[in-house]
C-alpha cells in the first residue's frame, strides 16, 4: 500500500470517527446537562426529601411562546417564597385562542445556573405534549422543590432568587387529533 492510499484511508477514518462522535455529542451533552445542572437545566425527582429547611428562597416564574405559537401563555402567579425542601405546587396558564386545536412542548430551564441541579420536577405539565382544543384555557401544575444540598455548594449556598422559565412551542397535532381536525375529506398526513 502506497503512502496516498494510507493516507485517504487515515483520512476516511478519521471523517468517521468525527460522524460517530458528532451523533454522540447531543445524547452526551443532554445526559450531561440533566447530571449537572448545566445551562440551568432542572432535575426530576419521585418525591420531595424528608428534610424541609427553615431558610427560604424567591421562585419567580416566567412565560414565553416560541414566534408564530398562537396561544398565551403566563404563570399565574409571578413569585412564591419557598423553604428549602419542602414540596411546592405552581400553575401557568395556556389558553387557545384560535378556532382549530394546537399542540405544543413546552422547554424549561431556571437561572442562575447555579441553581439548575438543585431544582427538582416531580411533575410537571413539561414532561408531555400538550394539546388545547379551540378556545380552551387550562392550568397546567409544576409540582417542585428546591434540594437542601444546594446549601452545602460554594455557588448555590448565596442564591436567594431562582427564576423558572419556561417556552411553548407548536409542535404536530397527535394523530387521532389530527385526524378530528382535518376538515371532511381531506387527508392527513
């Protein structure tokens, strides 16, 4: 084998090492993120922990729609002082405006970063699609808790304020709602 075949065969191996390792990157980066906390990125819990703490931090909770998602969407409440541990129930509210229905995910994250590993989702309405029928209005529960063992962090010892945040956007219709949607005779695809 001449060193040019050697080197296009390096070189092929190479660009698939770099594939691979590409397809890998978002798996890893999300894993990594839900670990961590990274990019204020929360945690889901089963339940709240036994200890429930004396200290308190603000919640603030924040609303927004990705452009061109038709409904509106808010927290009903802007702010709540929790103590550390204890298990916490908030709403938004989504309504529909429109005369058709509309489906839509909703992505979430709390800042300061800090935070992110320490704010943990026992339910909440952003870990399923939700689908609102024209002219529709809902509150939609978060169930959550801050964790006492952001005390014990050098960083999320001193946070006294965490803003959870989350954006809806449009996403398919399922299909059985697809299907009831579609005016007679058309297809759906």
């Amino acid at each position: 084998m001449n060193n040019h075949n050697r080197t296009a065969l390096y070189l092929v191996g190479v660009v698939a090492t770099m594939g691979a390792l590409s397809f890998a990157a978002v798996p890893f980066y999300d894993w990594f993120c839900r670990v961590t906390g990274f990019g204020g990125t929360t945690g889901v819990a089963e339940a709240a922990p036994d200890t429930i703490l004396d200290q308190t931090v603000v919640v603030k909770f924040d609303a927004s729609i990705e452009r061109g998602m038709p409904w509106d969407f808010r927290p009903v409440q802007r702010e709540m002082t929790v103590r550390i541990g204890e298990s916490v129930l908030a709403f938004y509210e989504a309504y529909n405006p429109t005369d058709r229905p509309v489906a839509g995910t909703a992505s979430f994250n709390v800042a300061p970063e800090a935070a992110g590993g320490y704010f943990d989702k026992i339910a909440c309405f952003c870990f399923t699609e939700q689908v609102l029928q024209p002219g529709e209005r809902v509150q939609m529960p978060v169930n959550f808790f801050v964790d006492p063992e952001m005390l014990k962090d050098p960083e999320g010892a001193f946070v006294k304020e965490i803003t959870l945040s989350y954006t809806f956007y449009e996403t398919p219709l399922p299909e059985e709602q697809a299907a009831l949607a579609a005016p007679a005779g058309e297809a759906v695809n």
